[in-house]
C-alpha cells in the first residue's frame, strides 16, 4: 500500500520529539451492501475509506493524528501533529529496522467480493423475501441486506514491527414483521463469516429466511415474559453473548488497569464454577471475529481465560501489555483508522460441557429457556450486565411451554458465573456480533453449548 | 470551507447527464479529543476528516457510492459506482431527489468563533481541572475511569440537480466524565457532563457535581422487590426513550407498516399535558442545524400536542409516497442515502422541580440510569425491558440505592402512564433534550 522506505521515514519523522514509540496504522478498506425492504430491491450502496492514523507515545501519553492523504506530504504532516502533543524534553530516537511479522491466515477467502456480479447479490434479497413472505399471510414486512467488505491493513512502529493482513467479510440478514390481533412481532436472523461469496455455497438463504419469519410468528402468540428471579436455560449458539458481557468486558486490560473492573487482581482465583472454560480465539477458522494480524500488528492467538473455574489471564493490546512488561494477546482492535486501538475481543467462547441439552431442560421445573439472544451490555466496574432475548419460552415441569415476548434480563457477572450448574455438550457459534466499546464497533462471534443458570432476573411484565 | 465543498459538489453534479437525478453531499469535520488520566494527558488526537456522498436516481432507481476522502480520482471513481448501482434497484414511481420547497432556513448562528480560538493547553487544562474536582468532591471517590473534553466543527454542503444548494456548518464541544466511587466493598460509578458551542459555555463544578453524586449515592445498592411502581426518569433517561418514541413517529416507519402509531393521527396517545416536538431551530439544543440531509431547510416540527398525536415526520421521498410533504427531517451521514428521524427532539418541561416531584410520588423509585435499550427496546412492537439503577422514593424523598432491577412496559401505556413532567430541562451531549417525568404502573424486577 505504502513503499516501506516511506513508512521509515514517517516513523522517524514522529520520534523527532522526543517519542519513545511511534506506530503508523494505514487501512484501504472497500465496502459494497444492497438492501432490499418492502417488496423493492430498495439500494445498493458502495463505499471506499482509505487513510492512516499515527500515534506517539511518550510516558503515560498518547499523541493521535489521522489523514486521508497517504502521500509523503499527508503522512509527515500527520506524524508532526502526533508528535506534537507529547513533546518530552527527550532528545528524539530512531525506530528499529523494520522486519516483516506473518502469521497464516485462519481465513482462506475464494471469491472476493469485487469480483461477484451485482446481480447475484441482489437475487439473494429477492429470494429471502419470497421465502419469508411464503412462511404465512401474518408476514407483513420483509426486509433483507447484503454487506460485503474488503479491509487491506498495514501496521508498522518503532519496535521494529512491519505487519499487513486482507481482511474480507461477508454477511446476509433477512428481517421480518408478524402482524396479529396482538399487534406487530419482529424477527431476525443473520450469518456472517470472514470470507468471500463462497458464504453461500455453505448457507442456505431460504433456511435463514425461514428461521427469520418464524421467530416473528411465534411471537405473535407469546404472552408477556415473567418478571422476577428464576432458573434461566440458554440454548447453544447464541448464548455466548451472556458472557460477552458478564465477563469478557471485565477482562479487558485497560478496564482492569484502571479498576474498573471486578476482575481486577483476580488472576490466579476462582472466579466461576469449575464447569466455565473462557477462550477468546482470534484464530478460529471461518469465524466472525478472526483475522492474521490485529490493528496493532501482532498475530491473532487463542487465549484461554478462565480454565475449570479459575481466572488465568486478561486481554491485552500493545499499550496496556508494555506499561506491564509483558507481550500483547493479540486483542489490540480498532473500527478504522481514525481511532486508536484498544483492547478487543475477538471470537469468545464456553469450550464444550459434558450433559446432554434434554437432560437440562427436564431437570428444570420452572424456568425461562432462552433460544436465542440479542445485544447486551455491561459496567464493567460493578458487574451488573444485561442482555434481551429475542426468542424465549418458558419453562413448566421440565419441559419447554409457551413462547413469551422479548425483554432483558439482569444479572451480576460474578455472581452468574458461579450460579451455572449445567453446561450442554451441543456447543455451537452464535450470530456475527459487533461489539461496541467507547463508541468503536469491531466484529466479534461468540459461542456457548447449552447451559443453565440456576437465578437470574428476568424483566418482563408478568406479575 | 462551505465554498470549498461546495465547489467540489457543484464540480460532481455537472457530471449528471439529462437523464439522471444526482445529489452530492460534501462534509468536512475538525475534532479535538483529550482524555486526561491521574493528572497526565493519557491521550491527544488531533483529526481531521472529508468525505462524499453521492447519489443518483434513473428511472426511479437509486445507487449510492461515498468516499472518506475528496480527491479528484476518488470522486470519478464514486460517481461511476453510485451510477452503476442506481441500475439494480427495482423502479419505483416515488424515488427522486428531493427538489427546494420554498421554505427558508433560518439563520442559527451555530459556529461560534470562540471555538475555533481557544488553545489546546486550555482544553486541556479544563479536563484536567474537572479531573482533580470529582476526585476532591468526596473521600469515597477512588479515581475517574475517563475524563473528557471533545469539540467539532462540521461543515457540510449539498448540490442536486433539482436546484438545491445549500451549506451548513455547527461546531459544539463538551466536557464528560465517568468517576468511581468504593464504600470498601461496593463500587459504583457515575457520570458527568456539560455542554456548549464555545468552551466557555462549559460548567466544569456541573459536570464533577454530578459524576461524584451520581456515583457516591449508589453505593451499597441492592435489588429491590419485584413490582408495579411509579417511576422518576432522570432527564438522561427521558431523553433516551424520547429518541426511540421519535423513531416510531417516523414517515419510513409508517410507509413501510412498522410503525406502532399507524392509523393513529389525531389520537390521544399520551398523557394530555405532554406535547413533543422535533426542533433543530432551537440553536441552544446541541444538535441544532440549519438544513437536514437532504437539503430542505429544518423546521419545527410538532410530535404530540397535549396528548394528541399530530404527525409524522419525513423526508422527501416518504412524503411523495404517502401523499404529504417533507417536513426537513432527512437524517444521513455522507456515508448513507437519506432516512427519516427526528433531529433535535423534546418534551415542553412542567412547572415542578425534580425534588417537587419526588415529594408529590411520595412512594416509588428514581431511575438514575438504564442499561440494554438498544437490545431491550422493540420499536416495532412497543415492548421495552432495560436494566436499571437508582434510589428508592420513600415519604417523598429519596432512599436507599437499588441496582441490578429491570423497568419494563410499552412504549405505548409509558405515554399514555406519565403523570407529570419537570421543569428541569437538560441539554445533552445527544439528539434529545432531557427532562425529568414520573411514570406510574412500570414493572421493576428485582428480587
């Protein structure tokens, strides 16, 4: 993207001033969707960002510049400015000669996205549509979009660090309205992977289209969700967002560096039931939340966080792991790159129990069984963390009953963490995520087998 | 700059031929950012960013292309994107760039010239100093997690073919932090803000008040019981169900049968002495603008007047589909063709202060804070369930802290369930103005 003596000489232009470490991120990404809503193939969009940012660090601050214009000029210019904001008395250093870090790619992409014709994006809105609509004369809206996007990366700093990666994501989600007597239900479904068109030799449109339409339908009959504190089974999948938010926020290291987080000085503890193995794995193959190399320039890893009950280790990115003297996990992440990195998830898992799923549910008198989940969100400081459900049921002596209405439920992450007393032995991935932190989003998966907690608060509003 | 971009828009939409519609929206943006941590600067960013949006419509199909950049290549290369996507859409008799209605935008003055003036060492300096307050406000406070000054300055032009023209500019800034506060076993944390469009504007004792406050009260919080409640929204809270209530009001909403106020205009949706409205004129809201996204001058726009529900908002394209006329309530950024939504929303305040109120409810809860709207709230259905924290309300004061609940309900009976609204009107960092109001009949699940 940019010849390597040029990424040189930005380097030492930001070290002028007296900086300890300089870094200069460049991103050409290209984006391409098509939207189709209301019976019309409605637009089709696409889009191209391309620009550097360069930070300096001296001590405790960070200088932060970004640019749009990759010349010689754009990026000397942008290294002045970062520079300038943490000028030291120090006289200025010189980067280390640059050596190429590589890594294999956990994502092998087929078809890239420019290649594909628009038409055959556009044709698999059509035929969500057709096959939601099909699901019964109560679907009263369709909505269906195709996003695909191909980020190029480059990273390069003082440390002597020279990284690239080609990043492709492909994702599809169809949207639905049941109308009834009772009003109007959504439904939603979508599949993403970090990989070309050949998503869709692997997916099947009209399965998701359908699984779409039924969760709208099946709300149409649900009565309002129970309110108060209750065993809770959350279906394998999408259940990985409960600790997206109970605790994988809380591992973060910048959010535990600055005590804002009641897993601080933990390590080494018991900080859940011995049935929880907590990965974050930035190198699963095919999966929403994987690449090569983070915006940092360091090789993706699988990290395992919490093993048997007991917390190993936290997530950390280049800044947070050199203020403690050891190497980052590979969770340094950005949205793009007119923001600093911070410390990021990537895909987050529960590795696989032992009990068969049926057996959770029937040895469950009363309860919420949670198929599938939605967004959530946490503070971090305290551990309260909530997350809604989008399709749930309840449970009545054992067995899964009648649909009920979305809400959010409430809960304490240490506390949830030692209340699981079964975990299911049907592990599975859930739906591409983002996840948002300080205003940034960056893709994440997640994924859990089955499992149960044995209270949580579920806010509905049934007496 | 507005002449630079719209120069550069201008430039792009001669290259329409006379069979097509084209609409070029050209933004620049100019951002400081510094977060001051322990008494250093933990981090400075300077930024600076272009962009362009361009749209073209050819027989009543539409493609969109953007770039983050205007370069001369870049720009050719989009145009001949969004023209090449505008030839997939499906027809559609409605689809048009919006065209001047003859309404005049009125002149805010939204850029104020101090802003552009003042030093970074006194940004900085203002930062630091909130800072230092919240952790002087009170023994319990351990640290502040983030403490913030930000400002911008945008600028945006937009040129069609149908004989809009138009640039805008608003530059605002704002001071915000999250404190945390330990009682020894129980930590809490608590945020705090102002706002202004000159730094002068800004009231840091304001923003260390209410971050220390907001944090010390909570401690030692627990659940509380299950039940139906009368509830007091904080004005943060208020304004964030106020966006969503907005959203459902919207003419795409209607237009595409997903609106949960469909059929009901000239109804009584709320409470008869609550009026709502969307005005971007209003130059002390802090996202106040001269013209929406697509070029039409914005506009006062009334929601629900005294409990009625008076109209819905839209922008050119679902006014011509649903017979009516736009109401300059085009939202985009350069990145997205228009939508609809409101932009500066708000509730006429009541005559009672926030410790009026809490006195009058006698019994009941304070909701400081809510979490999990966005996966919590179904604007379609009406349904909502957020997390929430705060005090209780016992002999018409405020009692112990609660944490870890849920408020639960619809959109539609919260409306219609709202006994009283505040004088306390708060501008905030967001599209919608805060105000405190009491709720009665909300499901809190604790317990």
């Amino acid at each position: 993207m940019i010849e390597r003596n040029l990424i040189e000489k930005t380097l030492t232009e930001a070290l002028k001033t007296g900086g300890e470490f300089a870094e200069v991120f460049v991103e050409d990404k290209r984006a391409s969707s098509a939207m189709f809503d209301d019976g019309k193939v409605e637009e089709l969009s696409s889009g191209r960002d391309r620009g550097a940012g360069i930070r300096v660090v001296v001590g405790e601050t960070t200088g932060f510049a970004h640019t749009a214009d990759i010349s010689e000029e754009g990026l000397l210019t942008a290294a002045r400015a970062a520079a300038s904001a943490t000028r030291s008395a120090g006289a200025g250093s010189h980067p280390k000669p640059l050596e190429v870090v590589t890594a294999p790619s956990p994502n092998i992409v087929e078809i890239f996205p420019e290649l594909v014709e628009k038409r055959r994006k556009v044709a698999l809105l059509t035929q969500a549509d057709e096959i939601a609509r099909s699901q019964g004369a109560a679907i009263t809206q369709v909505s269906a979009r195709y996003g695909d996007s191909r980020r190029k990366i480059l990273v390069a700093n003082s440390d002597g660090v020279f990284a690239t990666d080609d990043q492709v994501r492909t994702l599809f989600s169809v949207s639905c309205v049941a109308t009834g007597d009772t009003g109007m239900q959504t439904g939603r479904e979508s599949i993403g992977r970090p990989i070309g068109f050949e998503l869709f030799d692997e997916v099947d449109i009209e399965d998701l289209a359908q699984r779409a339409a039924q969760r709208a339908l099946i709300k149409l009959n649900a009565r309002p969700a129970p309110s108060g504190t209750m065993p809770v089974v959350i279906g394998s999948g999408g259940g990985g967002v409960l600790f997206h938010e109970a605790c994988g926020h809380g591992l973060e290291a910048d959010l535990v560096n600055k005590q804002a987080s009641v897993f601080a000085g933990k390590i080494g503890e018991t900080v859940a039931s011995e049935l929880v193995t907590l990965i974050d794995d930035g190198t699963m193959s095919h999966e929403w939340g994987a690449f090569a190399i983070d915006d940092e320039g360091r090789p993706a890893q699988r990290n395992v966080l919490i093993e048997n009950g007991v917390l190993i280790d936290y997530m950390w990115d280049g800044l947070r792991s050199r203020n403690d003297g050891r190497s980052s996990s590979g969770n340094g992440r950005r949205q793009n790159y007119q923001v600093l990195p911070m410390v990021r998830m990537t895909n987050t898992y529960i590795a696989n129990g032992e009990t068969n799923p049926k057996d959770i549910i029937e040895d469950t008198a009363e309860g919420v069984y949670v198929a599938h989940l939605g967004g959530g969100q946490v503070n971090t400081a305290t551990g309260d963390f909530v997350f809604g459900m989008t399709e749930a049921y309840l449970i009545e002596n054992g067995e899964i009953t009648e649909p009920i209405r979305e809400g959010n439920l409430i809960g304490n992450g240490p506390e949830v963490l030692n209340r699981i007393d079964a975990l299911g032995n049907d592990f599975d991935m859930g739906s591409p995520g983002t996840c948002g932190k300080d205003g940034q989003g960056v893709p994440v998966g997640d994924g859990t087998p089955t499992l149960r907690v044995t209270s949580l608060t579920v806010g509905g509003t049934a007496g | 700059m507005q002449e630079e971009l719209l120069r550069v828009a201008e430039s792009v939409v001669g290259w329409a031929n006379e069979n097509e519609q084209v609409e070029v929206v050209a933004v620049h943006g100019k951002e400081t950012e510094i977060r001051v941590y322990q008494g250093e600067i933990e981090s400075f960013t300077a930024a600076e960013s272009h962009g362009i949006g361009i749209r073209v419509v050819h027989g009543g199909r539409q493609g969109m292309a953007y770039a983050g950049t205007l370069e001369e290549k870049a720009l050719a290369e989009t145009f001949a994107e969004a023209r090449d996507n505008a030839s997939f859409g499906t027809p559609d008799q409605f689809m048009s760039i919006a065209e001047p209605d003859g309404v005049e935008p009125v002149s805010l003055e939204l850029l104020d010239p101090a802003l552009g003036s003042f030093a970074n060492e006194e940004k900085i300096a203002m930062a630091l100093e909130l800072e230092k307050s919240i952790c002087a406000a009170d023994e319990r406070i351990i640290g502040v997690e983030s403490t913030e000054y930000v400002d911008s300055i945008n600028t945006s032009a937009i040129v069609t073919t149908t004989g809009i023209r138009r640039a805008s500019y608003e530059g605002g800034c704002y001071l915000a932090a999250s404190s945390l506060a330990t009682d020894g076993t129980d930590t809490q944390t608590g945020f705090g803000y102002s706002v202004g469009r000159n730094p002068h504007q800004l009231n840091i004792q304001k923003a260390s008040d209410e971050a220390a406050e907001r944090a010390t009260r909570l401690l030692g919080a627990k659940k509380a019981e299950s039940g139906r409640r009368t509830v007091i929204l904080d004005p943060y809270v208020t304004a964030q169900f106020l966006a969503i209530i907005g959203s459902t009001l919207s003419g795409e909403a209607l237009l595409k049968g997903r609106s949960l106020f469909a059929d009901r205009d000239g109804d009584q949706v709320a409470a008869s002495f609550l009026t709502m409205i969307d005005d971007p004129t209003d130059p002390d809201s802090f996202t106040a603008t001269e013209v929406d996204g697509e070029g039409l001058a914005s506009r006062r726009n009334v929601l629900i007047e005294e409990g009625t529900l008076t109209g819905f908002l839209h922008n050119s394209y679902t006014a011509r589909a649903l017979g009516t006329v736009s109401t300059g309530s085009a939202v985009r950024s350069y990145n997205s063709s228009p939508g609809v939504g409101p932009l500066a929303l708000t509730l006429i305040p009541g005559e009672r202060s926030q410790n009026q109120l809490i006195e009058e409810v006698g019994e009941g809860m304070l909701i400081q804070g809510i979490a999990g709207l966005h996966s919590g709230v179904n604007p379609v259905s009406g349904d909502f369930s957020a997390g929430a924290e705060g005090l209780m309300i016992r002999g018409g004061q405020l009692a112990e802290p609660i944490r870890e609940v849920t408020i639960a309900s619809t959109l539609q009976r919260m409306l219609l369930d709202i006994q009283n609204i505040g004088n306390d009107l708060e501008r905030l960092p967001m599209m919608s103005t805060g105000v405190s109001i009491v709720v009665s009949d909300i499901m809190v699940s604790g317990a």
